[in-house]
C-alpha cells in the first residue's frame, strides 16, 4: 500500500473513532439532559464554532500554507496575539448576552485553547505529519467524553458540566502539543514583521471568509428554529443535524489528506485533479453506502438511543440525505480550490449558499418549523454543490 493510501486509510480509521466519540457524547447529552437541553448545548457549540472560524484565520489553513515559508514561531505568536483578541470580545459579547459570568470564562477558555489546537493539527498538516494529525484529532473527544462522565458524575449533573469537560480536554491536549513542540515554536518567537501579519491575514482571511459564510449556510437555520420553535426543537433538528454530518467523516478524511498532499508536494494541476477525482469517486460510493445503512435503521432504534423527545430524528436524516451526498462532493472540491490557492471561489459559494439558506429560512421556518429547518438545509447543500461542482468543470476545461 502507497503511502497516500495508507494515509488515507489511518485518517478514515481515526475519523471513525473521533465520530464514534462525538455520537457517544451527543447521546449522553441528549439522554441526560433531553430535547431543550441538548439544543442549549448545541447552540454553545455553534457560538463556539462561529468564533473559532475568526480565529482559524491566524491558525487553520494560512498556518498549513505558510509553516515552511515563514516558521512555526512567527506564526505561532501571531495565532496568540489573534486568538486573545478575538477570545476576548467573543466572551464579552456572550457574557452581554447571557449574564453568565462563569460561563463567559468557559466561553473565552474554550474558544482560545480550541484555537490553538486548530493550530497545532494544521502545522501537522502542513508538513504532512498525517499520523501525528490524526492522533491530535482523536483525542480530543476521548478525553471530552471521559471528562464528561466525570464532571457529571462527581461536580454537576446539569448541562454545565458539559463546558467544564470541554474546557479542561481543549488546555490539556493543548498544553501537552505545546511542549512537545516547543523548540520549533519557539524558533524566532515573535520575529514577525508587519508585512508578514498582513500576509498571513490576507490569505487567512480569504479562507476563513468562505468557512465564516460556509457556518451560517449550515447553522443559521439552528438560531431561526431556535426563535420560532424554541430550544427543544432546535435540540431534536441537532441531533439530526449531527448524524447526518457525520457521514461526511469520509470525505473529510480524503480531502485532509489530499490537501496536505498537494500543499506540502506542491503538485502540478493535473496530478492534483487526478487525485481530486478519485477522491470524489471514493466520497460516492462509501457515502452512499453509509447513508443506506443509516436510512434502514428502524425509528425505534432512534428513540432508545437517544429518548423519548428524539422521534422525529429518523425522518430528519432521511430528509438531509441527500444534502448529505451533495456536501461530501463539495468538501473534496473546496480543498482542492483551496490547496491551489484559488480561493475567490470558496467565498462565491459560500455567499450563494447563505443567500439561499437566509431566504429559505425566512421563508420555511416560520411555516413549517422543524420541517422548514430540514429543507433549508437540504436546498442550502446542493446549492453550494452545484456552484462548486460548476467552478470545477469549468477548472478542468482550461489549459
């Protein structure tokens, strides 16, 4: 077996066991605290993620693009200076919002830490270390759901202890990467020059503009569900949500390892279609298998899973079924977009994307609620498809 193989292959391995940790979680949150909690965690967890599409600025992609050009010190200090910025007002705004103060500092923690791990798996891309990438990855939601099981168990049986666990599994495996990498990051600590932070925000901000886009085109439905149909509601939809989304741990494990290959080789454009393609072919076939599976489980199976409040989650991922096939095609072409630089496209189908899931939401929620909140999502994925899929081809044609 190639070594793109086998890196393929330890990634879907550890994308499976990440998957299998974060469906263990969604179940012991929606089994202990039901439908309203779950969908308080869930929209935790998208803040979360809105902020942290800010900060990948300085700590996803540009940091994958530029390690070898500029030095993990330089761009590591820049991350800290961004992500304590961004943290900051983030936590503020929360703290504004809810009047929590005690969550207001999980809110900061969280998203700076989780920042700094979104550097660290991207500076193991960036120089190809797919298997210390993929061990990074993987436990963080081992180490969330053993610290769940604690802190529910011995500090606090509400939905808090969901944070706490959060938060202590995002300093640990954030620290422990540190030290372990620390003579690199150290190398020209902040040695940076003003030219190199408007570069590297430049570019970052290009990606991160079609990720920031890319958020909202899938979960801007979760804060109209929440306004009109409240946070029960919006816990069932995550549920579904989170299911469907899992199936696309096969195109995320293709494309990761497809976009570190074409960055750190620097492949020519038809070597890196011709792996592109065949990822697509790969991202179909088990896709669909996957969603078969999933679609054949009895409605019953949903429920003593996850409980009583959780009926209509077999009919939520039937509906997003397809969306499902359509985004996996799309992740595998956004990275390639991505890796070659061509970046204006990522932002043309992110807005189109948004445009569609704004007016679809204004227009079906209110009307069919729960419902509402699946066709948008499902219109908002193969819009994205068919524009992304449309830039490919027309890449393909030319010379």
């Amino acid at each position: 077996m190639d070594k793109n193989k086998l890196n393929i292959l330890q990634t879907v391995v550890g994308k499976c066991s990440i998957l299998l940790c974060n469906f263990l979680v969604v179940v012991l949150s929606a089994r202990l605290w039901g439908a309203e909690g779950r969908g308080v965690v869930a929209m935790f967890v998208a803040d979360i993620g809105l902020l942290a599409i800010v900060g990948s600025v300085f700590t996803g992609s540009s940091v994958s693009y530029f390690f070898k050009k500029k030095g993990g010190g330089r761009l590591f200090s820049m991350a800290l200076c961004w992500l304590a910025i961004t943290s900051g007002v983030g936590a503020t705004v929360f703290y504004k919002m809810e009047s929590q103060s005690a969550l207001s500092i999980c809110f900061f923690v969280i998203s700076f830490f989780l920042g700094l791990l979104s550097f660290f798996s991207s500076m193991f891309l960036g120089v190809n270390k797919i298997k210390q990438y993929n061990v990074l990855t993987v436990l963080q939601p081992l180490l969330l759901l053993s610290l769940l099981l604690f802190f529910y168990k011995f500090v606090d049986k509400s939905y808090v202890s969901y944070f706490y666990a959060w938060l202590v599994s995002v300093v640990t495996l954030t620290l422990v990467s540190l030290w372990f990498q620390r003579d690199e990051l150290l190398r020209e600590f902040a040695k940076f020059s003003l030219g190199d932070v408007f570069q590297v925000f430049r570019f970052g901000f290009q990606t991160q503009l079609s990720e920031f886009l890319q958020f909202f085109n899938t979960r801007l439905s979760y804060y109209f569900l929440a306004y009109y149909a409240g946070d029960a509601s919006l816990g069932v939809f995550s549920i579904g949500v989170a299911l469907s989304e899992s199936v696309l741990v096969v195109a995320r494990s293709i494309s990761m390892v497809q976009y570190s290959r074409i960055v750190s080789d620097g492949c020519e454009k038809s070597v890196a279609r011709s792996e592109i393609n065949k990822g697509i072919r790969y991202c179909v076939f088990f896709t669909i298998v996957v969603l078969i599976v999933a679609n054949v489980l009895p409605a019953e199976l949903f429920v003593w899973v996850f409980g009583e409040d959780f009926a209509e989650v077999k009919q939520i991922l039937l509906g997003l079924s397809p969306g499902i096939l359509a985004g996996s095609v799309a992740n595998i072409i956004g990275h390639y977009f991505s890796a070659v630089g061509r970046l204006r496209i990522l932002v043309v189908k992110s807005v189109v994307g948004v445009i569609a899931t704004f007016v679809f939401s204004v227009w079906l929620i209110p009307m069919w609620m729960l419902n509402g909140a699946v066709a948008v999502n499902l219109a908002a994925n193969i819009v994205v498809f068919m524009v992304l899929m449309f830039a490919y081809l027309r890449d393909g044609a030319k010379k």
